[in-house]
C-alpha cells in the first residue's frame, strides 16, 4: 500500500521508540500541545489515518527474518560474526535487554498499535458511509500488532481506544498476556463481522484474514475447539483456495492471490538507508537474505535474482526434512553451488555459508528505478497468512482438541496441502492421535520454511528446548524487554521472565 502525506498528531513516545517516525511521510510532532482533536473531520482524515496505521507492517520484515533465524531453519549469516550483532545473538540465544533489533520490533509494533488507537480514540467524532469498514480494519492492526508483541514480549502493555503520551509511562504497566489475548480476540471477533469478504483495495484486510489471525490467535492459546471451528467456517466459505502451481506462489506475479488471505504490500517506490530501515517502502528481509554478491550473465538462465546480504541461511536439518518427491523443496530451499553448476552465476560466500538460500524471499531481478539502497528497497510482498497456513491450523486444531477431537477432518485438511505438494495422494497421512499430531508440526516445518513461523511454533508446542541450539526452558520462550523502556518506567517493570531477574540483566 502507498504512503498518503498525511498529519497524525500524538505522542509516541514511551514503549515506542524515539526514531520511529524518522523520515516516514508523518510530520514531526513539534510539541505535545497540539490539538489532535482538530483532525478526524472527514471520511479521508480517517482513511488517510488508517494509511499511517497499515504503514508499520512494512516494518515486520524484521519479526519475519529474525523469527526464521531464532529457529532451528537457518542460521544468522552475514558477512562475519560481527554483522548485525543483534541478529547474531537471537541466532546464538545469547540475546540480552540492550539487544537493538529486539528493541526495533518492540518499538515499531507499540507505533502501530498507537497509529490505530488514534483512530479508534476518536472513532465517534465524525459519521461517514462505510466508517465501520475504516473502524473495523484499524481493529484488525490493532490485534496483529499487539499479537505481535505479545508473541515476542509476552505480558506487554495494554492500552485500548487511546494514545500512549508523554508522561504515561509512570502509570501504565505490562498487562498479563491473557488479558492482552482477550482484546485481540475481541478486536477480531469486531473485524470478521464488518469487513468485506473483498477489500476495496489490495493490501486491506477482509474477514477472512480476521477469521485467520483469530483462529491463530486460539490456537497459540490451546483453544483448539474455538480455533477449529472459526477455520472450518474460512475454509468452508470457500473465499480462498490452494494455488494449484506452488511454483508461483512467491514470484511478483503471484502476489494477492486466491491463497493469499493476508499479505503485507511492498514496493521499491521509496527507498531507505541503514540509519532508518522502517523508512523503506521495500521488503527489507529480502536485500538481507540475499547472496551475496550474486553475478550473471545478463539474460541467462540465472539472470532471475540479484545480490544481497546472505543472512538467514537454511541448514541441512532443514533440508534434509522434505520427503523424496516434495514439490516445495525446490521452490524453498536454492541449493547454490548446484545453481551455480547449472547456470554459470558467481557468488560470493558469507559467514556460516551452508550452501543454501531461503529461495522464497531470495531478491528478484528488476529494474533499476528503485530509490535509495536497491538491496533495502525489494517489492516482494510478504504472504503473512497463506491458506496453506488455514488448512494446517485447522487440522492441528481438530486433531488437539480435547473434548471433540476430529482426526479425520485433520487428515483431510493436511492432506489438501500434501496434495498439492507432491502432486498426487499416493502421500496421504492416515494416522491417528498423537503421532497425526507429529505429522501436522512436521508439514508446519516444511510447508512454512523461511516465513517466520517456526520458532512460534516450537515455542507454543513445548518442543523448542529440545530443537534450537542454546534455548534455555523457562527464559527463551519470550525475549527480554528492552532496557530502555524498563528504565523509562523508573525502573517499575520486572525484566522477562516474569519475577525472576537472574535470566536477562
């Protein structure tokens, strides 16, 4: 979605960091006086405030890369062991308060929760046609955010219908994370019933991604039977579907479609340096992600993708867990010296090289009108919520449930995803409980590979000790507060985990 030159006047102060705004197309607040009532007079003060509020999930790039590189999928990479040290540490599980990417996702996911409660702090003030819609989308990113928070932070503050100003963090205080979950749920539950089953425009929100990020929202809660019945009620509203060539899935051409129920827009329409990476239209992940120094001949084979970071490299455990036949394995996973074999490029190796690239999100050729840094300004949209994504909760859901477990409809759900995978059903899964359970975390792990999901998922399983080098039970499942915002607090906050100060100082 393109930015709107608009005017938000608020204070995003405490919880959110000082150089959010940065060059984003908001002018700066001059000072905390200004009257913000004097906005909201239109339907297009609304819509353009809902821009500001859409504009943050460009910035969830980086939840998306580091919880690949948190897992047991890939490793940090880069240049060397120095680059990017933040990156370097969550990789390692030696990540600690002072950490800077770990405060960046603290800090832009609090920026767009305010942008969101500002329009909902005055949702009252001016009737229009369609105000319901607006109301109903800014509830949506109000709950994606704060997912997103509680995801990473756990307990975080919960603030509804209002700002967080100036002066607020001598009063406010981490709200217990169920608390948090019950507003996201209402928030969705609030969405999914005034949102078009369409959007008017690509990149907006529809009921069926409310009803997805709710049934995810339960499943992350163990509320498998609410979480299977609103994804049977996604999936049996038949709005979206598996695209049958998974081979087009991640390419420019196959953004927003029939499997996209919700996805994050991107462009190279204006560019961003390194001093203020939320700036970037484009998809910062993917110049990360990139090989590094990525040569070809032009109109070669290999002429298809261009340089990049190396970052986020996948290791052999996790190519090694595609089954003989997969389809996805070649779509997923580039296996570069056999690339390089085949089609003459060059490249050039990074730190912890292991042969592989996230080929997803590997930067794709383009032109040369980019803005700015062209390794920081890559258009590929991230697929947030792929009905791939749908049918694999569901079937978890039916197949944990507790009280009305449904273990053939879990099957059936999988098996749709295998299908397509290997392109006939001679792979179907037919087993039962617990072991049908191991097959659906397995299917996670490689439908999903290289979209951020994986450490969440092993977290909330209980099986991320046991698979990611250096967790620690009981401290790694939540990452650490960043310091400054404890110390903004004067010191009130107790540091994650909970009352037990010995973990992160």
């Amino acid at each position: 979605m393109k930015k709107i030159n608009i005017k938000i006047i608020s204070a995003i102060i405490i919880l959110i960091t000082l150089n959010v705004s940065c060059s984003d197309d908001f002018v700066d607040v001059k000072s905390n006086s200004e009257n913000s009532e004097e906005f909201f007079n239109s339907e297009a003060d609304y819509q353009n405030a809902l821009v500001g509020a859409y504009d943050l999930l460009q910035a969830t790039y980086l939840n998306v890369l580091m919880g690949e590189i948190a897992s047991d999928n890939t490793l940090a990479g880069g240049e060397s062991a120095t680059d990017v040290v933040g990156i370097q540490e969550v990789d390692d599980m030696i990540h600690t308060p002072m950490n800077a990417q770990l405060r960046d996702i603290w800090g832009w996911m609090f920026s767009g929760v305010n942008r969101a409660n500002y329009i909902l702090e005055f949702k009252d003030k001016t009737n229009f046609t369609g105000k319901e819609v607006v109301l109903a989308e800014a509830s949506f990113l109000r709950a994606y955010y704060y997912f997103e928070l509680v995801k990473w932070f756990g307990d975080v503050p919960l603030v509804v219908d209002q700002r967080i100003l100036f002066g607020d963090q001598f009063t406010v205080d981490r709200t217990p994370k169920a608390d948090v979950y019950a507003q996201i749920e209402l928030d969705l539950i609030y969405a999914a019933s005034n949102l078009p089953v369409t959007p008017s425009q690509e990149g907006r929100v529809t009921k069926g991604a409310a009803q997805a990020l709710l049934g995810k929202a339960y499943l992350y809660q163990e509320k498998f039977d609410a979480a299977a019945a609103v994804l049977d009620q996604l999936i049996a509203d038949a709005n979206y579907d598996l695209v049958s060539d998974y081979n087009s899935i991640f390419e420019d051409a196959g953004e927003n479609n029939i499997e996209s129920v919700f996805e994050v827009q991107y462009s190279e329409a204006e560019g961003a340096g390194f001093d203020c990476l939320q700036c970037s239209e484009g998809n910062v992940a993917v110049g990360f992600s990139g090989v590094r120094n990525y040569t070809a001949t032009p109109d070669s084979s290999g002429d298809i993708f261009s340089s990049g970071f190396s970052f986020n490299v996948p290791v052999q455990e996790v190519v090694d867990a595609f089954e003989a036949g997969d389809l996805r394995k070649e779509v997923a996973i580039l296996d570069i010296e056999a690339w390089a074999s085949q089609t003459g490029i060059t490249y050039g190796t990074g730190f912890e090289h292991t042969g592989y690239f996230n080929r997803k999100y590997l930067p794709r050729k383009r032109s040369t009108s980019a803005q700015g840094d062209r390794n920081l300004t890559n258009p590929n949209n991230y697929r947030a919520i792929r009905f791939a994504d749908v049918l694999l909760m569901a079937a978890e859901a039916h197949n944990r449930s507790t009280t009305a477990p449904n273990d053939a409809k879990a099957q059936l759900y999988i098996n749709r995803v295998r299908q397509r995978a290997f392109g006939d059903q001679l792979h179907n899964i037919s087993s039962t409980g617990s072991a049908l359970t191991e097959l659906i975390y397995q299917e996670r792990r490689v439908e999903l590979v290289g979209e951020g999901h994986r450490f969440f998922d092993l977290v909330r399983t209980g099986k991320a000790a046991q698979e990611i080098d250096g967790f620690v039970a009981n401290k790694h499942e939540v990452f650490p507060i960043p310091t400054i915002e404890i110390e903004l607090t004067g010191n009130r906050w107790l540091q994650n985990p909970g009352t037990n100060k010995k973990y992160y100082r």
